[in-house]
C-alpha cells in the first residue's frame, strides 16, 4: 500500500539528486534516508544496531559474513525455507546443514541437537509465513553448544515471542523488503543485532570493506575485502515511510487473518500450525494442515479453480522446500564448487525428510493481503471453506 508518505520522501530523494546512501553532504539537504530507516529499525526491533543492505538475501550473506562464518563451517537450517537461506551459506564457503522442521513450521530443536558436529558455527532458525520457531529450546541448545543463533525473520517482520520482535532475539537477525513482504522498500533487507563488533563488520563488509570513517570517500581505509550489498537511497525512502505504517499494516492483517481463521475453523479435519507459547506471529499467512498429502493436492487445485489466489502447497512448490531443490542436491553451478563445499552437500542425495515431508504435504499456506476490503475477505473466506469441503468430499 503506497500513499503520499511514500512518494514524498521518494521526491526528497530525487529533489537533491543523491541517490547513493554514503557520501555526498554537500548536495543531500540534510537528506539521510538510509540512516534514517535504520534509526527507525533499531527502535522497531528494540536493537542497539541495524544495517541497511540490498535484500533479505544480502541480508542473510551479510550476517553470516558479520559474524566470520565461512570455509568449511557448518550452519544448520531448516527444509522448509526460501533458497536463499543455502545461496547466501554456501556463497560463503560454509556448508548447509539441512535438517527436518516440526509443526512451528521450522526447526525441529530436537532435530537440531542432533545434527551438530564440531564444525557446526551457527543455527539459522526461518521464521516462515509470519510465525516462529521454538526460541526458547533453540536458544538453550545454541548457548549449550557455543553456537551462533541467526534469525531469519524476513517473512515475519512485526511478529514477537515474549514480548520481543522477531529478528531481536538471536545474535544477529534478518530481515528482507521485497516487494511481496509486509513492508516494503521494492527491493531491501536489514541485519539487526546488539552486537557492535557484528555491526561494524556488517557496515563495512555491505559496502566493500570501507570504514565509513572521515568524510572523504576515497580516503576511507579498508579493514577487511568486502563486497556491494548496498541499499540505495530510492530504496531505502519507500522503506522509510512503509515502516512507519508497520503498526497499521499488522493489525490488517490480523483482522483479514481472524477473519478466514474463523471462518476454516468449522472444518474439523483442519488443525492449524503451532505457534510456540508466548509468541505472537505477524499475520500475514494463515496456515493450516489437512488430514493427508492427497487431499491437500486436491485443496490446492479447489482453491486456484474457484479463484482464490496466494495459497501455496509448498510440498509441489519449487524454491520453498527440500524436495524440489534438484539444483541443490545436483551441484549445478555455473562456475566450479570448492570441494569443500561439494563433500559438505554430498549427504544430501541420499537424505530423505519424512518429519518434513509429513507436514509440508500437508500444509496450506495462505498469504493475507493488506489491500483486501473487509466483504472481499469474507467473501474469500467463504469460497476457502466451499473449495476444502470439496477436495474433503472427493
Ligand atoms: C525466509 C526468506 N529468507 C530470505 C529471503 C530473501 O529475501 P529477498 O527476496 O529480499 O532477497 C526470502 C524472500 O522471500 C525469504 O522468504
């Protein structure tokens, strides 16, 4: 949803003509709106840092870059994810360790516990579909074992789990704001964390290695090889005025959410997913599980046929979940692979998820869109509950 907010502070943006976010002060007018957004991401997400970046992807590379994760590291994260999340490790050097997810939708802990090795740096929960994984066991099992916890909060900005928003808890948090996330920036993504060392790095490592110290860009020095995962001013002045509406967007999503959970709760065979206790997701999914893989298929189809868009079978679904990812499990890229990396992925052509597949083959996710009206919902809702009573009969 854009408005006047968005586009004035597109227009401040283009009045003075600085579309960089570093450097030129002479020409800006005052105008810092990367700066700006992130001062409004440390408040939001109750961080002492935040670190503007490209996108949710950069956002994942750069924190695990921040916190020196590399060569041969392993990084456990789940089956149920975006692509993203084994791209931006495996860019690294570092090796995915794919593990099954339980009824939250992401990591199993126990599973977790499981899988660590002495290589294992870091457990990379995926808060997916606007809910969140098991923090409390996740935490405890990363501060056992000495092991970084990163969150992946990019598609549930705005959720909380005891009081606190997602992407504040572990010690680095991800956030992304393409253009299909609660907020947007068209295309960004933030690394929040209350570690300073971390955020420096993040600074630098998001814009080539500079320090950002002095006002004389050629004379920064550069600590450590970086890389160009900035965000651009453009960018960063639709975020600026889409944060500020976050508030106004989530409760639209809860009351569009409420409205199809109420009306999918008369089904009996539908149990929803878990949310753990003391946690609040964002809303901006509805998932539910139906009885078998069978009549979710048969659900999906219903649903597309009777026109209600944005809801995803993810078990058939090709950048979501472990079973498509043919690219993965087949090494195909477009340059060589370090051996490293290779051997690291090679237990993954033989793995099989059973914990997973059960309940991604029968889940339903949802999306709820904040442009809905409120008899467009009910009317959605209505046409939900006909298309499962169908796929149910059959
Ligand atoms: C869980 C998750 N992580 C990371 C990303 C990557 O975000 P972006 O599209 O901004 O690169 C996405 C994008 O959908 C995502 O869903």
């Amino acid at each position: 949803m854009f408005g006047e907010a968005e586009r004035k502070e597109l227009n401040d943006v283009l009045k003075n003509g600085v579309l960089m976010r570093y450097g030129f002060d002479d020409m800006r007018n005052g105008h810092w709106k990367a700066k700006a957004l992130e001062t409004e991401l440390q408040k939001t997400f109750q961080t002492q840092y935040a670190q503007l970046v490209s996108s949710g992807t950069a956002a994942v590379s750069v924190a695990l870059a921040s916190a020196g994760i590399g060569a041969g590291d392993e990084v456990i994260m789940p089956t149920f994810t975006f692509v993203a999340s084994f791209e931006a490790i495996m860019a690294l050097g570092a090796i995915p360790v794919l593990v099954d997810i339980d009824d939250t939708l992401t990591l199993d802990p126990k599973a977790v516990e499981d899988a660590i090795t002495p290589r294992t740096k870091a457990v990379m929960v995926v808060h997916m579909c606007g809910s969140m994984g098991n923090l409390d066991a996740l935490q405890g099992i990363c501060s056992r074992h000495k092991l970084l916890l990163i969150e992946d909060a990019c598609q549930a900005i705005g959720g909380t789990y005891n009081g606190k928003p997602l992407g504040s808890l572990g010690d680095l948090g991800c956030f992304s704001f393409d253009f299909v996330k609660t907020i947007t920036c068209g295309e960004g993504g933030a690394v929040v964390t209350n570690n300073k060392v971390y955020y420096l790095n993040a600074d630098h490592y998001s814009d080539h290695g500079h320090d950002h110290i002095g006002a004389d860009r050629g004379a920064e020095t550069h600590p450590f090889l970086g890389y160009n995962f900035r965000i651009s001013e453009l960018h960063a002045a639709v975020g600026l005025a889409q944060i500020k509406r976050l508030k106004e967007f989530l409760a639209i999503q809860k009351k569009h959410y409420t409205i199809i959970r109420e009306a999918l709760s008369q089904i009996p065979e539908i149990t929803f997913r878990t949310v753990p206790e003391g946690g609040e997701e964002n809303y901006g999914f509805l998932n539910f599980f139906l009885p078998n893989l069978n009549i979710a298929r048969k659900a999906s189809s219903a649903l597309k046929n009777m026109g209600v868009d944005g809801c995803f079978h993810y078990y058939d679904n090709n950048w979501h979940y472990v079973r498509k990812w043919e690219h993965l499990m087949g090494m195909k890229t477009l340059y060589p692979m370090s051996k490293e990396v290779k051997d690291g992925i090679s237990y993954l052509q033989n793995k099989t998820f059973p914990q997973s597949d059960h309940y991604i083959g029968r889940n339903i996710s949802c999306l709820i869109k904040l442009s809905w009206t409120e008899s467009e919902t009910r009317e959605r809702a209505n046409t939900m509950v006909e298309a499962i009573k169908e796929a149910l009969s059959v």
